[in-house]
C-alpha cells in the first residue's frame, strides 16, 4: 500500500501556499492598518482611500501582467458543475452571462462596498476585541455555506482545525465575555456572514473568470459604492483634504489590499473554500508577532491561543484529501 496525492489534491497544495502567503499579508497588512486608521480623522474616510488605492493598483497589474487575465488552470466550482449556468449560491440561471453577472454583481456591491461599510460601522460602535473574535468566526460560515452550495465535505479533521482556530482566536481576544454589551457586533457579525457569502460565490466564479478580474471588479466596484457612501453622508470633501503623511499610510494599506485580494483569489481558484479560509486565520499570529517586536505587551492567554491556530491551520495543511492506492 502506498499514499500518493490525487490531481484535485496537488492542485490544492499551490492553493495552500498562497493561502499561507495571503495570511502573511493579512497579518502584516491588521498591525500596519492599527496605524493607518488612526493617521485619518474617519474610518469610512480611511476605508474608502485605501480601497480606492488597491483597485488602483489592481488595475495596473492586470494591465501589465496578461497571467492575471487568464482563469487559473483546473478551476473547478468545487460543486460538480460549471459555474457558467448555476447561480453562485445554487440552482441554476437561463444563461451563463446571468449568473456570472449576479455573481460579480455581489462581489463588488456587497463583498466590496455593504460589508465594509457594515464592518466600520459596528467597529467603531464597539471594543475591538469581541468585533475581531466576531470576524474571525468567518471560518465556520464559510464551512456551512460551501458545505451547503459547494458540497465541501466537512471532515473529522476539518471540524478539529476549525474549533483549535476558533478557540484559539477567543484566547487571543481575551476571551467573549464582552460580546452582549457591544452593540456594534450585530453589524460586524453581519458583514462576517456576507462576506461568507463573498467567498463562495468567488469560488463559484473563478470556474470561468480569471482571479485577477475578479479582484478588480471587488475592489473597483466597491470603492464606487464607499465613495457614494462618503457622498450621502457628506464626507466626501474630505477625501481631498489628505496630507503627504496621511496619503502615505493610504497608499502602504491600499498596496498591502491589493495583494491580499489577489493571492486570496489566486488560493481560491486552487483549493477549497474552507481549507483556503482555515489557513488564512493564521494571520493573527504575524499580527503577534509584529506586536511584540513593536513592544506591545500580549495577554496571558495569548500565547496558547496562538498555539490552537497554529494547530488549527497545521491540520488543514497536513490534512488536506488524499487517496490511499493499492
């Protein structure tokens, strides 16, 4: 008896590495955005500039680069069917131009823009510990979603890396005793489940979109709905009274998006949803990580936290399917 990889599986493990590589991004990008935000006078301000700046960005690249332009090879929609004729949260559309327009539709207007705005809202109406525990739940909604529309089978193993990656994100936050007295967190936990939702759906398109595509209309279609946003509220003037300093922590987070969104596309379009979502927790032990070395004390129970993540994410990639051959 030997072990051996199947093809869906060595077209996972590239999918792993940039999983693992957009973590590293993400955790870099939390500790750069605890500065940033405070250099704007508004979250939604702020939200909105850096956006603004990765879609830029974005933009550019997929100019520049023809491979970004290209569908990843082997993409499947992880459901048995193509996602030219299914509707991204199931069912089937009249045509495939329907569906991938419904599908990119959501991506910008709601993974882009509603969940962002929702997102800074809630945060700023509550403390920042249980709103990051309350984001960092997206891994069990993106297990329940592609389970339900993706059929992702949830294994034993995926059930364990989930609760080490949950546990150890409430360690970390110091636990949830806080979470009913925070009145923001209906609003984080809102944006969390759309953005679920984002990730499916995402998953579901890259069966015939290219990753790259999909990043732009997320970021392009999204700062459009923020700066609307910043319209109806009356703060969008504000957008052009940005000093040198400021600018320059926009454009360090709106560079660090762009990354993120495209690796996280790039991983999606070659491994699972909830595998890619499970590795990508791990970005809070570099946000850790880059804490201490900035001289920022952690909680006692931090340490075992980070540990359960780890654990977490070293499941996933230990785990991932893989056939045992006569």
């Amino acid at each position: 008896m030997r072990r051996d990889v199947t093809k869906d599986g060595d077209r996972r493990a590239p999918g792993l590495l940039l999983a693992g590589a957009t973590a590293l991004v993400s955790g870099v990008s939390v500790f750069v955005n605890g500065y940033g935000v405070r250099a704007l006078p508004d979250a939604a301000l702020y939200t909105t500039a850096k956006n603004a700046v990765a879609a830029v960005i974005l933009a550019l690249a997929v100019v520049a680069f023809p491979s970004l332009r290209r569908r990843a090879p082997g993409t499947s929609d992880g459901g048995g069917g193509c996602a030219a004729d299914r509707l991204p949260w199931g069912g089937r559309a009249t045509s495939g131009g329907l569906a991938r327009a419904l599908g990119l539709a959501y991506v910008a207007a709601v993974g882009g823009g509603v969940a962002f705005v929702l997102f800074f809202i809630g945060l700023a109406r509550s403390a920042a510990e249980p709103a990051a525990f309350v984001h960092d739940t997206l891994v069990i909604w993106v297990g329940v979603v592609a389970w339900g529309t993706l059929r992702e089978r949830l294994s034993t193993w995926n059930l364990v890396a989930i609760a080490a990656l949950v546990a150890g994100q409430v360690l970390v936050a110091g636990g949830v005793g806080g979470l009913a007295g925070a009145g923001g967190l209906g609003l984080v936990l809102a944006a969390t489940l759309l953005w679920a939702v984002e990730v499916v759906v995402a998953k579901r398109l890259l069966a015939t979109v290219a990753p790259g595509a999909i990043a732009l209309v997320r970021m392009g279609g999204g700062s459009a709905l923020l700066v609307c946003y910043l319209a109806l509220d009356n703060k969008l003037a504000a957008l052009s009274s940005i000093d040198a300093r400021q600018l320059s922590w926009v454009l360090a987070t709106g560079a660090l998006l762009a990354v993120y969104v495209a690796t996280w596309l790039a991983a999606l379009a070659r491994a699972r949803a909830v595998d890619v979502t499970s590795v990508l927790a791990a970005s809070v032990v570099v946000t850790a990580a880059l804490q201490a070395l900035a001289g920022r004390s952690g909680l006692p129970s931090e340490p075992a936290g980070l540990a359960l993540v780890l654990l977490g994410a070293a499941t996933v990639w230990w785990r991932w399917p893989r056939r045992v051959l006569a």
